[in-house]
C-alpha cells in the first residue's frame, strides 16, 4: 500500500464546508459503530456476571452432587443406613464433604400468614455443614444444637418475623391413600436466627433447621431423603458424578446442581444468545450507515478520482482509498466502545447507584415540591425480580475481542460496494460533466 492512499483516504472523510452533512454522516457512522460496541460489551459482561453469580450462589448453598435412592419407600428417596454410605463416599478423591438431608414442600404460618416454601434439614450437634454456617447472621451457635428454625433475612423482614418469635411448618406426612390422602404433619418451632445467601428465591422462601429435627417434622425414623456432595472443582461436576454413579450402583441416582436447576441455567443461555443477537444488529445496521455515507462521499469527490485516474492512479488504489475510510470509521468507533465498553462494564454497579441516587434525590425534590403525596425510592435492579441483590459483571476478553474483530469487519466491508463503484468511474466523462 502506498502511502498517498493512506492520507487520501483519512482527508475524505472530512468534507467541504458547503457539505457539511457528509462529515455529520461520517459521525453518526463512527457514533453507532460506538453505541453497537459499547452496549454489546456492557450488556454481555452483565448477562457473564449474572449467569455466574447465580451459578455461584446455588452452588454456594446446594450441593454440588446430590445422591438420592430409586427404591426409597418415602417418595422414592429414602435412603436407609446412611452412614455406611457417607463413609464410602468420603473416601472418593476430590469430594470434600458429604452431608445428609431431608428436604421437602410445606405451608410456613406465621400469624395470618400462610406461604408455601422449601424445608431443608442438615447437620448435627457433631457435623455442622460449614455451607450453611457461612450464611447465618444471627444465632448461628445455636444450629443443630437446639430445637428450632432459621429463616431468610428478606423472608423475616417481609413477614415482620422477629428473633424468638415461634412460628408453625405444615407437611404432608404418611403414606397415600385413596380414601385419606396424606396426613398432615405440624410443628411449632422457635426462630432461632436468620441467614442471607444473596440469591433471593432461597432468602425468601427456604427454611433451615437440624436433620434430626426435619426427620421428626416429616415423622421418618433415622432415614435421609439425599447426600448432598461438595468436590474440590465444580468445572468436574459432570465427570464426578458420572464416577460416583458407577462407584455407588444403579439403585441410587446423582444428580449435579446444574441438572437439578437445568431449567433456570437453560433459561438464561437462551436470554444471553438473543440478547447477543439483537445487539449485534446494532453494529450490522452501523455496517449500512457507513455504506450510504461512503455512496455520498464518491459522489462528492468524482472531480477527484477522475484527476487521480488521469494522474495514474490504478482501480485497485481508487478502492482502497474508500475501503480504507471505511475501516478509519469503524476503528475510531470500535476503539471508543471497547474502551468505554471496559470502564462502564467494570464500574457499572457504583454508576447505576449514582443514576439511582440522582433520580430519587430529583423526583423526591419534585414530590416534596408539589405535595404529590409520599414519595417510594425507585430500584433499576429490583432484587424480587432479577433474584440476586448486586449488579454482578463478567468480562469475557475472548467476547471483547471478537466483537471488535466483528465491528471492523463488517465496517470495511460495507465499504467495498462503494469503493468499487469509485473504481469504475471514467476519469474523461467525470472531468468533462465536473
């Protein structure tokens, strides 16, 4: 490439001051290649982040592993003589910790309220799970020594449960008839702390108390309904439990975390690939903005192509001096949002608070003002609806430097049509018509 073809290129992006609408053309090109950029990288890394966090907080509160029995009397999980069991499981290289569970459906009543929630039972006075430990804010030296429950923080807060305070688990207990159905099972139980995962399904619906007391809620005798597993790599999940399954025999099942939650982790693949696409086309719509301006630009400068044809200049030179314009604009548009892109990715929890904290300090002033009556802070993450307390992110470099790989591609792409048709053009009918 010579070097007149390089300077050419980058000076017909400018335009002349009677065409000032083509440099507003060559600007908005560079803005929505930005834009295209910019909001596919915040938006992916958000989408990383909460994909991850969610992963984690399961993880971090399930089990990595879960062993069940196909023969169990109660539901088709009961295990019977579990110890045996846990000691052989224990043995296994890469698992850390195995912990027996009863975990079931029933009704929580608290005053006039009655919700459905979930009742996991685990640990004793001798294996405390350290899994649980970590999330009690309150009372967690009384776990699985005394009798009694811990609630999620949210669910507390929500039902105005204080600290001492009894409420009532209702389940089905038994076995089913046709003619009685199940019989209920009821227990009182002293709230004896609270705890907070940071996922909001489990801080808002699960209910913690010891295996021994669970086994005599749901009246099962000295049987678990599950082992939950915990192993050194969470990335061997697969292949531990496919190892386990052959360790154990077929008359128990394994089952990882992401199998258990399949739908939720399918759910959000799928969000993360059409929210991908449809941003992508951000960039492709950028791709057609540079094309159109490129179009006026050659109609702009056919005076100056022709003198460069009469002066030598070869068709192939005439399109690179256009093909060039087009990849200027998309690297000054893909560099601004990758750059950008990072800062807000990677900053984006304390801007959102700032938007947050200018917005309901505006509209309070305006309330306040007008006497509209009492003003409710707004959340642009609502934790009820988007599960999780934070805004998490997670910046792929692989994604990041496809994008900006894709961004200058489909730039310089977009400009061979126009960039070609300035090839084509007859030095002689251009200077003679000019």
């Amino acid at each position: 490439m010579k070097l007149y073809e390089f300077f050419v290129g980058f000076r017909y992006l400018k335009s002349k001051k009677s065409r000032v609408f083509i440099s507003f053309n060559t600007f908005l090109s560079v803005l929505i290649v930005f834009i295209g950029v910019f909001v596919l990288i915040v938006v992916v890394s958000v989408m990383n982040g909460f994909q991850s966090q969610i992963r984690d907080k399961i993880l971090d509160v399930d089990s990595h592993i879960t062993v069940s029995s196909i023969y169990g009397e109660t539901r088709g999980k009961a295990i019977k003589n579990y110890s045996k069991l846990v000691d052989k499981l224990k043995n296994v290289p890469g698992v850390t910790s195995v912990t027996p569970f009863i975990q079931g459906q029933g009704l929580f009543r608290h005053q006039t309220y009655i919700k459905p929630v979930m009742i996991r039972g685990m640990g004793t006075k001798k294996n405390r799970p350290l899994q649980v430990l970590k999330f009690i804010t309150e009372g967690r030296q009384d776990y699985a020594i005394k009798k009694g429950v811990y609630l999620g923080a949210e669910m507390a807060t929500s039902y105005g449960i204080k600290l001492g305070q009894k409420i009532e688990l209702i389940v089905p207990k038994g076995k089913l008839t046709a003619t009685t159905g199940v019989n209920p099972g009821l227990g009182k139980y002293r709230v004896l702390g609270f705890f907070k995962t940071g996922y909001y399904d489990f801080d808002t619906q699960l209910v913690l108390m010891s295996l021994r007391d669970s086994q005599r809620l749901y009246s099962l005798g000295k049987v678990v309904w599950g082992l939950g597993l915990k192993i050194d790599d969470i990335f061997k999940m697969d292949q531990m439990s496919r190892e386990i399954q052959e360790l154990i025999g077929f008359e128990y099942l394994t089952m990882t975390a992401e199998e258990k939650n399949q739908n939720l982790f399918y759910a959000l693949k799928l969000e993360k690939l059409i929210m991908t696409i449809i941003l992508f086309l951000i960039i492709v719509s950028a791709g057609f903005t540079i094309m159109g301006t490129l179009v006026m630009v050659v109609m702009e400068k056919r005076k100056a192509i022709g003198v460069l044809k009469t002066m030598g200049a070869k068709p192939t030179s005439i399109m690179l001096i256009f093909i060039l314009e087009g990849f200027l604009i998309g690297l000054v548009g893909t560099f601004l949002g990758v750059i950008l892109g990072l800062a807000a990715a990677l900053n984006l929890e304390a801007i959102i608070y700032w938007i947050e904290g200018a917005l309901n300090a505006s509209l309070s002033y305006i309330y306040h003002l007008f006497d509209l009556g009492f003003f409710y802070k707004i959340s642009l993450v609502p934790k009820n609806i988007y599960y999780i307390d934070s805004i998490p992110t997670e910046v792929s470099p692989e994604f990041v430097v496809f994008i900006a790989i894709c961004s200058l591609f489909l730039s310089t792409v977009a400009a061979v049509f126009p960039s070609w048709q300035a090839s084509k053009q007859n030095p002689v009918e251009t200077i003679r018509y000019e």
